[in-house]
C-alpha cells in the first residue's frame, strides 16, 4: 500500500523552502517586536539573486565573485510600493551546516537587511546580533 511517508502536520512533511520560510518569518517576527516599523516592509524569499535583476548588477556583486545573501530594495516615497527585504534561500542553505546553523544565518542576513534599510548597525536592530 502506498502512502505518504508522514502526515502532514508532522515536520517531515514539511519542504525545505517552506522550512525556510518560517525561519525567515520567525526572524521578523522578532525583530518586528523591537521595530513596529517592519510591518510595513516586505520580506520576501527567492531561491537565488536573478543575474537579470538591475539591482544586484548594480550592487557590483557579480565582478566580486561572490553571491548575496539577500538584498534590500528602499521605497521611492508614498504611493509607491512598499519597501522591501529579499532573502536567498539556496545561497543561505549551502553556508549553513544543519538547522541550527541555518535559523542563526537566516536571523543575521535579516538583521543586516534591516540594519542597512534603517540606517543604524545591525547590533543595534538585534543587540544579540553576532554573539551567537
């Protein structure tokens, strides 16, 4: 008889980007308690930077050799579309070892994506930032 491995309220049947979702969702969360302002930002999750995308191109990271992490896009003022906080799921997961690692590298990639839309530090969005 075949069937699914596990049901689905039991973590296994949960996929690794919707994994990742939560972590970058329970990041927010966090930070959102601290900085009520987050709530109007966007964060948003992709697989990987697009190499067509204009603003990667223009943060230089492709003559660097190295691949972002995530990315910030700053809203042009009111009226307009909100701000907004990419995070790259693959880049994140090939860095980190296991979950652990990989809920420690989510929370420090959003922290300095917050830090870099709010114009401060990143130890000063999350004072445990780097201590972990």
């Amino acid at each position: 008889m075949r069937g699914p491995v596990a049901p689905p309220q039991v973590p296994l049947a949960v996929s690794r980007a919707d994994s990742f979702i939560d972590l970058v969702h329970d990041s927010v969360e966090r930070l959102e308690r601290r900085w009520p302002q987050l709530s109007e930002v966007e964060f948003a999750v992709l697989d990987v930077p697009s190499f067509g995308n204009e603003q990667d191109r223009a943060g230089g990271w492709e003559d660097e050799g190295t691949v972002p992490l995530g990315r910030v896009t700053v809203s042009e003022g009111t009226g307009g579309d909100p701000s907004r906080i990419v995070v790259y799921r693959r880049p994140v997961e090939i860095r980190a070892k296991n979950r652990d690692e990989r809920a420690l590298l989510v929370h420090e990639v959003v922290v300095e994506q917050v830090a870099e839309l709010l114009g401060l530090s990143p130890e000063s969005v999350d004072p445990r930032y780097g201590q972990d």
